[in-house]
C-alpha cells in the first residue's frame, strides 16, 4: 500500500493539537480525518478504512489506551500511535501496550514536526 493513499485519523481534545498533526501529515500529502473524543473517533473508525491513528492518551470520555482497545475490535490493522503529555515512553502502561500488540507507536507531547513523520515511516516499512 502506497503510504501516500492512505487516511489516518487524529483523535485529540485540543483543537491546537488536532491542527498541528493534520497541518504536518497534509503537508507530507497524508489525508487525515479529526475526532475530539472516543465516540466520534468509534463513529468514523466504522465508517472509513483507516491506516494509521494518532491517539491522546487522556481523551474527554475515555482514556485513549482503552480507545484503542476498541478500535482493535473494529478494525485490527490500523496502526495507533499513541500521543501523549501524560505518560512517557518507559512508562509500565505504555510498555505493556507496546507488549500486547495494542500500540505500534508513541510520541511524547510537545513533539517536533520530522517526529511524527519519522515514526510514520518506522511503523509502516515492511
């Protein structure tokens, strides 16, 4: 799959935060649809075919590990990086969510711009 065909998803309650990430995978020519919270998140995750999600780790209506549990149901081969101010990459939860095969990816919040393109481009190569 040409990583430029795909659409990822940004599912963050900051609206600065949602801005960034798309004006950066845009940029690269990655399409990107947004979600403020785990709901609307759910509601797209089942209507489109989504490559990659970026995650908030503390998200309005439920904790992004969790979300990410459920769109592990509903679509097992999107690839979820989680984001996040709040925990770090050491940390027990992310390591265990790493293990389990629930993330493939963290970026720790504030990040850089070649971040997150760099861990696109870590997670998708064969």
């Amino acid at each position: 799959m040409n990583e430029f065909s795909s659409i990822f998803l940004i599912v963050d309650d900051e609206p600065d935060m949602c801005w960034a990430l798309q004006h950066i995978l845009e940029g690269k020519g990655f399409p990107s649809h947004i979600a403020s919270n785990a709901s609307d998140a759910l509601r797209l995750m089942e209507s489109s075919n989504f490559r990659l999600a970026f995650l908030d780790a503390k998200l309005p209506d439920m904790e992004g590990l969790e979300l990410a549990k459920r769109i592990r149901e509903v679509a097992p081969a999107t690839l979820i990086v989680m984001v996040s101010g709040y925990f770090y990459r050491d940390d027990l939860a992310i390591q265990k969510a790493f293990e389990d095969g629930l993330i493939s990816g963290f970026i720790s919040k504030p990040f850089l711009n070649d971040e997150i393109l760099l861990e696109i481009r870590r997670i998708t190569s064969p």
